[in-house]
C-alpha cells in the first residue's frame, strides 16, 4: 500500500456565491465527478462516489482565530494540534515551537521508521535553495518535515531529470517568471500522470501547491479560476493513472482563503479532504480534523 498526498494551500469550503468564490464558476469536471457533481462549497457536505469520499475538515482545531499556514501544516504532518500547542494559529512558516514540534516527529520521518521510503515531490528553484541555505529564507513546515527526515530538497536538475515536479505542476511559471527555460512542461494531464509514477517509486509521497493560497490573498479571480481549472486537469491526469487498489490519493489543505477573493485574509471555514482508493472507508472512519491525516496514513501503511 501507498499514499500519495496532494497539499493545496488556502483552499477552503465558502459561501456558494459566484461572485467571489471560484470553485463556483470553474470548469473542474474531474473534481466535481468525485463529489457527485457538487461544487465544493460549504454546503456540499460528506460526498461519496464510486471512487473517492470528500470530506468537509476542521482547520480551526478549538483554537480561536484564522488558521495559518505554518502551524496547521505541521498538524497535517504530525497528527499534533499545533496551535494548541504553539498557543495560537501561527504563520505563514513555522516558529520555533513548531520547528521543534516537526524535529521531534513528523510523517516523512515516521513512514522511514517503518522501513518505508517517503519523499517530498516538489523540485524548488535555485534561487530559493540558496536562501534557504544562507538562512535568509526559512522553509515552510512541509519543506522543514522533508528536511528533518533528512531529504535533501529536490532542485532544477530533479525537475529537468523527471525525478520532481515543480510547485505549478506544469512548468510554464518557471519559464516565464523566473527564465528557466530549460524547465519541462507539461499539459495538467501530463503532470498528472507523471506525479503517479513519481509517487510509485516511494510508500508516501507528497507534493505541495502554493499558488492558490497566493491567488487568495492577491486575486484576480481570473486567475483563481485558471489554477482550478488547471489542477482539474492534474486529477484527471492522476485519476487515469492510479490503481485504486495500489492505496491512497488524499488531498487536502491547511485552511481556507482562495475560496473568498476579495477578502485579503485567510477564512475560518473547513478546509476539503478528498480521500480516493479502495481503502478510503476504512481511512474516513471517523475522520474530521487535520490532526486525523497522519495517523490514518501510518495506520494503512503498517497494513
């Protein structure tokens, strides 16, 4: 058995209201097929398909205030109710109780203690790697997990080497903002597909997108649209490739922001938790926090 966990940052359940919330006006007939054709919104509900289970999930963990990204992050990868324990929702990196918190345990160090392998799929560019490591950039919480288990971060050579997919999926950020033109790209289906056979080759595998919750906090809705559509496009390609006896494929996100353009703050609303695989019942048995994600993976993973 394996898991493949799909992080998308700032996605949450909002009001079904077209003129702010994107995942009301999207093209997505991939992701709607795998909630019975409803939209994701606060109202959709626990949606069961033939495939997948969707679960509307609390980020807020009895903690007051908006969820952030750098503690409910860390709860995603320990099982741990971070704000709890840092005393606030903290971000968008990890402080330093958190960083403690994912030195002492976290999912990528946990699946190796099983004899597992795990690994981050994100290549990062290299202007980012040469902050990180003059300490002028922290990591954020997944980065950090990834680190602390003792991966060395995939770079442009992994992308360029089709062992990492970068953040967007498709390459065409890269080209264009930051000049690597010699970056891969890919058609949405095509990164789909190809972060199936990259999460093959590990027990549990991550990739982390970060643009929606940038596209949240900035807008234009235009271009939130656009991301949705586009990672429509990743699951169909993920959906195509994936034996759902082989395990799991999970998405999820850390809190809700992109679901509410025009408010430059992240929301209190639940968050999605997409679970797809023939384990998936037996995962969604009583599942409904993000502290409820890694201990439902190590859980399949020990068989």
């Amino acid at each position: 058995m394996r898991v493949l966990l799909i992080f998308i940052d700032g996605i949450g359940l909002g009001a079904p209201d077209a003129s702010i919330n994107p995942f009301m006006v999207a093209h997505m007939p991939a992701l709607l097929a795998l909630t019975g054709g409803q939209r994701w919104t606060a109202t959709t509900g626990i949606q069961r398909t033939a495939r997948s289970i969707f679960i509307p999930t609390d980020p807020r963990l009895d903690v007051p205030g908006r969820p952030q990204s750098g503690t409910s992050q860390a709860a995603i990868l320990t099982g741990l109710n971070v704000p709890q324990q840092v005393g606030r929702h903290y971000g968008p990196k990890p402080d330093a109780h958190t960083r403690a918190l994912l030195t002492q345990t976290n999912l990528f160090q946990q699946v190796q203690a099983l004899g597992r392998r795990a690994a981050l799929l994100d290549g990062y560019p290299p202007g980012l790697l040469a902050q990180i490591a003059r300490g002028k950039t922290l990591p954020s919480s997944i980065q950090y997990a990834a680190l602390a288990a003792g991966q060395s971060l995939f770079t442009h050579d992994d992308v360029k080497a089709q062992r990492a997919l970068t953040a967007e999926w498709t390459g065409s950020a890269w080209r264009e903002h930051l000049k690597l033109l010699d970056t891969p790209l890919y058609t949405p289906a095509e990164a789909g597909r190809l972060l199936v056979t990259l999460a093959r080759q590990y027990d549990f595998a991550m990739h982390s997108h970060w643009m929606t919750d940038y596209v949240g906090h900035r807008g234009p809705f235009a271009a939130a649209v656009q991301l949705l559509e586009t990672f429509d496009g990743v699951m169909a390609g993920v959906l195509e490739a994936w034996d759902d006896e082989e395990g799991l494929v999970i998405v999820t996100s850390d809190h809700g922001n992109m679901e509410h353009i025009g408010d430059r703050h992240h929301t209190e609303n639940d968050v999605p938790t997409l679970i797809i695989g023939a384990a998936r019942e037996a995962f969604a048995a009583g599942f409904g926090r993000l502290t409820d994600i890694a201990p439902r993976i190590l859980q399949l993973l020990r068989g």
